[in-house]
C-alpha cells in the first residue's frame, strides 16, 4: 500500500519457501524491517528480502532449533513432500562431551529444500543457520550434502550432522540433480 510502512511483529513477510506472506514475528525480521521502514519514510532506498521462519528455543539443556517448515507445515500448504531424520553427534563420538544431535531435514521429492529442525544438547543453535542460509539461497539437499563444512573433534564429527542428514535425503529422491551424481573431480579432471 502507497505510503504505509508496516514493519515488525505486526507484518506478514515474504516467506521465502511458500512465495507468500507469513506472519512469524521473530525479532531479527522485526528489526529488520524496522530499519528499512525507517529508511523508506526518510526518503532512502532499501527493501527486505525476505524470511524462513529460523528459531530457536532453549528448554533446559535442549536447544530445539527449526527453519523453513515443518512436514504438517509443507503438507497444509499442499507441497508433495518428505522428512528424513538422522541421530548424530554433535561432536567427534571419542571426544568427551560428545552429544547426540537429532537432524529432520524437510524436502521436495525433487531435492528441494524445505525446512529443517534440530534438537540436541548442543550444536543445533548454530547448526540451524546452515539450512537457513541454504534456504535463502535455493540450495537443494544434494547441495548441502556437498558443503564444506568444518571438521575438528571439540565441534563436529567429519561427517557433520547437517551433511548426514541431507546425504541421507539425496538417496530418497525421486531423481537426482546432476551435482547429486556428478563425478568427483578432487585430484584433477575426471
């Protein structure tokens, strides 16, 4: 609407994943939009691009994170889609304090990326800005799966949980991207 600045907890945003508004009033989009509201009505230019519902909860010693939506959430909005769940570690499994870490990623039957949620002792605060990063770049589980993501003992296991997880959902689809079956090129050309 022409010279109304609706910004915060009080506007649905452009969620990303469903191409349509949603209300989900987090803190980081209200202030966000604030901002661009603000810069807007100052005579500047910005825009906000857009949200995935990223959120994460503390409930005693379980960290409970989630981002995009949820399989009852994909299925209400009439997306054909499927959930993987993996139990990792959120650490090297030799390395003292190690954790288990539960990883549901949410996905189209042809490898997009839907949603995701994690819930562990430790990691799925952080864990869970992976996936919304690679929602709001149209990343597919199979693109995931080939991510560089760090490895040391204190932190994460080789194959971290996140990479478990979306290497699991690459083998359930429908039909593989080409990066999902490509040949490796680590040593030179194939």
């Amino acid at each position: 609407v022409p010279d109304v600045f609706a910004a915060g907890d009080c506007a649905a945003l452009h969620h990303l994943v469903l191409d349509r508004p949603a209300w989900i009033p987090l803190g980081p989009a209200a202030n966000k939009t604030g901002r661009v509201a603000g810069t807007v009505a100052a005579g500047g230019c910005a825009s906000f691009g857009g949200i995935v519902g990223t959120a994460v909860v503390k409930v005693f010693d379980l960290e409970v994170a989630r981002t995009g939506l949820t399989l009852a959430e994909a299925s209400a909005a009439g997306l054909d889609a499927a959930a993987v769940d993996v139990v990792s570690r959120s650490r090297a499994k030799y390395y003292p304090g190690a954790q288990p870490l539960h990883v549901r990623l949410v996905h189209a039957p042809d490898g997009r990326l839907l949603g995701g949620q994690l819930a562990g002792r430790e990691g799925a605060a952080k864990r869970i800005d992976v996936l919304a990063t690679a929602l709001h770049a149209g990343m597919g589980v199979a693109d995931i799966a080939g991510l560089d993501l760090s490895y040391a003992p204190p932190f994460a296991p080789v194959y971290d949980p996140v990479l478990t997880a979306a290497i699991k959902a690459r083998g359930h689809l429908a039909s593989p991207s080409p990066s999902a079956t490509s040949p490796s090129t680590v040593g030179g050309s194939p």
